[in-house]
C-alpha cells in the first residue's frame, strides 16, 4: 500500500534525526533514497541552470572576484564527500544574503553573502554547505521522496529522448530558482552542515567559522524580507554546538581562517550592485505577508468530537475541546482579506462531512467537489489518491494542487478521508508549494495521529 511508503520515509528521516543526535564520532552521511542516476543530477543541474540565469544575474565583470570564487570553490570540492561532480561556482548580484545548489554542481553565491563573510572560513563555508548539499544530492532526494510515484514516468519519458527538465515540468515540477528542489528539510540541512564541517577541515578551514557565520545570520536576518538564507537553508538549530562537536570527532589539525587580504575580496562583493530579487516570494502579497512559522517539533492533541489528533505545538487551535471541526495552523499562516475572508496559507483543517452517500470514494469525490466550488483553481493531482487505513477504519488519502493565498504561488493540499458513523472525517492539510517538503513530514506525523473514539 502506498500509505506504508509514506510511513516509511518519515521512519528514515526519524531514524536520522536520532542518529544525529545520539553519534558523535564521524557518523557516516551518504546520499537518502533517490529515484535519479548521478548522470542524471547533471543533466537536471545543467538544464536547470540555463533557467536559473534567466531569472538571476550572473556577476561577469569581476573576473579578479570570480577567479577567487571559484578556486576557493574547486578547492573545497577536491577534498569534498563528491569529488567526481562537475562543480561551477557563480556569484549572483540579487538581492539577499543567499548561495544555493542545482543538482550536479552548479552553485550560486550571492554578492551579499560574500561581503557579509567575516574571513575566507566563513565564505569557504558557505561554499562547502553547497558543495555538500550537491554530495549528499539532496535536491534529487527530495524530489524522489515528494513524487516518488511519477518520477519513473518522467525518467523514461526523458530517456526518449525529451530534456529532464521539460519532463519533470510536466507532472508539475517547478525547477529555476523556486524548485521544490531548493527547499531543504532541517534534516538536510544538518547533514550539510556537518559533511561541509568535514569538507573545511580537509580544505585547512576551521569549521566552527561555517557555524559561527550561518548563525550571525540567522541572527542579523530574523527573518526579515531580503534575508533569504532562512528560506534556502532552514536553521537546524545549534549549528556551533553540533559543529563543534564534530570537529572533536575529526583528527587534530592547524586551522586557518584563510588568507589575510580576504578584504579586499569582501569590499569588491560589497560594490557590486543588487537587484532586487526576481524569486516570486518577493512578491507583492508574500512581502505584506509574514512568513507562517514552521512547525516545531513537540506536539499537542486536539481533541474534537468523534476524533483526535496531535499538531504541531507551536500552532494555534481554532476551535474548542469536544467541536465537530478544527483549523489548526500557525497565527502567520491564515491570511485575512480586505474584504474580510479569511484563507489558510499554512495549516490544517479537520472535522466530519456530510455527504449523500456511505460509499468512501463517492464521499470523497463529493467532499473535493464542495472544496472546489469555494477554491476553483484546487485539482486533484494525477495519481496521487491512494487507500489507507487510520485506527483501523478505512480511507483514502488524495493530494490536491491549488493556488495559496500566501503570495503569487501554489499550494499543495494533502487531503485524508475516512467513513465513520458520524459522517466523513476529513483532514486537509496545507501548505506552500515551496514548503510543502520542510511540512511534510509534520504533516504525515499528524495523519498518523488521527484517533477516532
Ligand atoms: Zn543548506
């Protein structure tokens, strides 16, 4: 059943998460599940890249800058977990501080995250978290683990001869700078901290100049508009102590924290001059709006009549104990109209239907069509409804693709049904595309929770 796939991928990354936290010594980190060969990340990146520089600025006239870049670049790569990749090492003159990874090699450093950087460690960093995030391929990973079920159509229909990118389009892959394939998940993250920690020790740099960077960030950015890192690279939490703690694990060495004249290298990225960001999350709609807080990790269970179920306690039940239905999401992830409307960007709705039939499939069919008739743009996504079964009674499991209110992008819903005397016990869950895969595994773990009396 394809539910227990699904359960099986949150089990992995759990196990990780454990792993992570109970391994000191040199834990081995290697590429997750992925339905890619590794030529195909290099096409994938190549194809993708064409794209990405229509959308951003490739920096073409420092060439003493770029040279620097990119020596810094290859030599990191040399001693990286993936030597073998075709790494390219680019400066983008956006806005924010921001660097990020096509699958395959292409990196992308912003101008800004160059003049942000405290010594070549810092910069040399930020060059190995993307170096690692191509070694460990977690762009292809995360695509694997999010459409696993399309992605052999999309492989063969490339192998005959259609680009990659043209393929993975068609089953509603966005790639370019706002790819699903950007998005890392805090798992990811971690692991591309730690095998860049590596790849800086082996390169000479001290590693904890990597963590001590990223959280000056996160610290300075507070998730303000045009700091982007947040967005790209969700913080894990305590870079410096895991890091440290990494490099205790590694052979004593001198580190350096890289050349003397870094200076000049900086006051030369600091006058380059930025666009403002062509992402669509600069958008109008997404710049008025905050950004709905991730979900933390504890949970807390709502209990509604008929039903519980576990959220995320860092979101906000709107509803009471005992209540045929709940909204349950983050204060930033509802999105209130002029016109008085309330949407939910990011979050979870759930309570009972009443449909005209007891046949589940009919039931659920008639509940996407009363969805459809408030969300006109929402459409089933093809090959993505599946039979489950929660606490024993039977369900249906349907992912739905729409537009969010959050900004000029989609929405993915994913959308759990299940017949029960009371009616049809709904669970829609929701959010932005671009977050979808950083939720998901939230989002499983509260389908997982559901309880019925
Ligand atoms: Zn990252």
């Amino acid at each position: 059943m394809l539910m227990s796939h699904r359960r099986r991928f949150f089990h992995i990354s759990a196990l990780l998460v454990a792993a992570g936290l109970s391994l000191q010594a040199a834990r081995e980190i290697r590429p997750g599940f992925n339905l890619f060969s590794k030529d195909q990340d290099i096409q994938l990146g190549r194809e993708s890249a064409q794209q990405v520089e229509k959308q951003v600025q490739v920096v073409h006239n420092q060439p003493d800058l770029e040279n620097y870049v990119s020596q810094l670049g290859a030599k990191l790569a040399k001693v990286s977990a993936a030597p073998e990749y075709p790494y390219t090492f680019k400066i983008v003159a956006e806005k924010g501080i921001n660097a990020f990874a096509l699958p395959g090699g292409p990196i992308y450093i912003h101008a800004t995250t160059i003049a942000a950087a405290g010594n070549e460690a810092q910069l040399a960093g930020v060059l190995a978290h993307e170096i690692s995030h191509v070694a460990l391929r977690h762009s292809t990973n995360q695509v694997s683990k999010a459409y696993a079920w399309q992605i052999p159509l999309a492989l063969a229909g490339a192998m005959t001869g259609g680009s990659l990118v043209g393929q993975l389009a068609q089953i509603g892959i966005g790639l370019g700078v706002n790819s699903v394939m950007l998005k890392y998940s805090r798992d990811a993250e971690h692991d591309a901290d730690i095998l860049g920690a590596r790849t800086m020790a082996a390169a000479g740099y001290d590693p904890v100049e990597m963590a001590r960077f990223f959280e000056k960030l996160e610290t300075q950015g507070g998730g303000q508009p045009g700091i982007q890192f947040l967005s790209d690279h969700p913080n894990p939490g305590n870079r410096v102590k895991y890091v440290s703690e990494e490099v205790k694990s590694l052979p004593p060495r001198q580190y350096t924290q890289g050349i003397p004249d870094f200076g000049r290298y900086k006051s030369a990225a600091a006058r380059i001059p930025v666009h403002e960001a062509r992402r669509d999350y600069q958008d109008q709609s997404s710049q008025n709006h905050p950004h709905p807080e991730f979900p933390s990790s504890e949970f807390r269970e709502f209990r509604g009549a008929g039903f519980r179920l576990s959220y995320p306690a860092n979101w906000q039940p709107y509803g009471k104990q005992n209540d045929p239905s709940v909204t349950i999401a983050p204060k930033q992830g509802l999105v209130q109209h002029s016109r008085g409307a309330v949407q939910i960007g990011m979050g979870a709705i759930a309570g009972f239907f009443s449909p005209d039939t007891h046949n589940l499939t009919a039931a659920t069919d008639e509940l996407v069509q009363d969805l459809r008739s408030k969300n006109p743009d929402l459409r089933p996504v093809r090959g993505q409804r599946h039979s489950v079964t929660v606490d024993g009674s039977n369900g249906e499991s349907i992912l739905l693709v729409g537009t969010s209110p959050l900004g000029n992008q989609r929405e993915l819903d994913s959308l759990l049904t299940v017949t029960r005397p009371e009616g049809l016990f709904y669970l829609i869950l929701i959010a932005p595309e671009n977050d979808y895969n950083s939720v998901r595994p939230t989002f499983v773990q509260m389908q997982h929770s559901v309880r019925f009396r």
